[in-house]
C-alpha cells in the first residue's frame, strides 16, 4: 500500500485556512488603496466573488472541488475575457493575495509555493 502526499490544501489547514485567506484578501482589496483599480472591477457587495474564490481554491490546492461541482470547469482565462486586466490590474491582486498570505502560519516553502503558482495563474489572465 502507497501512501499519498498530503495536498496543500491539507497541509496549510483545510478549509479554515482557506476561508481565512479568501477573507484576509478581499479585506485588503476592499481598503487599500493599492487596489483601487482591481477592487471596481467586482461588484460592491465582495459575499459572491469571496464564496466563488473560496470554492476555486479549495479544489485548485487540492481540497473538495467545490468549485467544479457547482460550476463545471474553472475555465478561469475565458470567465475573466469580459474584464480588462493588465499589468496593474494583475499586480493588485497578487498584493492583496501576497498580503493575505504572509499571514497564514504555515511553512515558508509550501507559502513560496503557493504564491508562485498564483503569480502565474493570475499572469496568464492578463488580457490587455
């Protein structure tokens, strides 16, 4: 019998972690200034767009595919093709997300990690 590698998603605290970091991001993206730009891009109330980014995340980091289930798949370069995301639009919100996640207490490697892949996840919505 094999064991399986715990996902990230086990490994920085399941589904608290997650929400905790979904929270931690929309705060700082709702009161910075910093994120002025990518913060008009959502509606005014963030409830639908944190609940959407809580269920990418929790499957994306291999926790239950919430996301998937209730959606179908991500398809997360054509779901953001009606917004215009640039450079400055990409860097806010890996400030926020950068932001949120120097605040989890888990190892800097897997954080590295993490942060890494989101850097190039939100790099590849880059549209303008």
């Amino acid at each position: 019998m094999t064991e399986t590698q715990p996902t990230p998603y086990h490994v920085i605290g399941g589904e608290e972690a997650v929400r905790s970091l979904v929270e931690r991001f929309y705060f700082y993206m709702d009161t910075l200034p910093e994120a002025q730009e990518v913060r008009l891009m959502h509606a005014k109330s963030l409830k639908s767009a944190k609940q959407k980014l809580f269920k990418f995340l929790s499957g994306w980091l291999g926790g239950p595919n919430l996301y998937v289930q209730e959606y179908g798949h991500p398809m997360l370069r054509r779901r953001h093709l009606p917004f215009t995301i640039a450079r400055a639009e990409r860097d806010q919100w890996m400030f926020c997300m950068d932001k949120a996640l120097s605040e989890l207490d888990i190892d800097e490697e897997m954080k590295a990690a993490i942060r890494q892949a989101l850097d190039q996840l939100a790099s590849h919505m880059i549209n303008q």
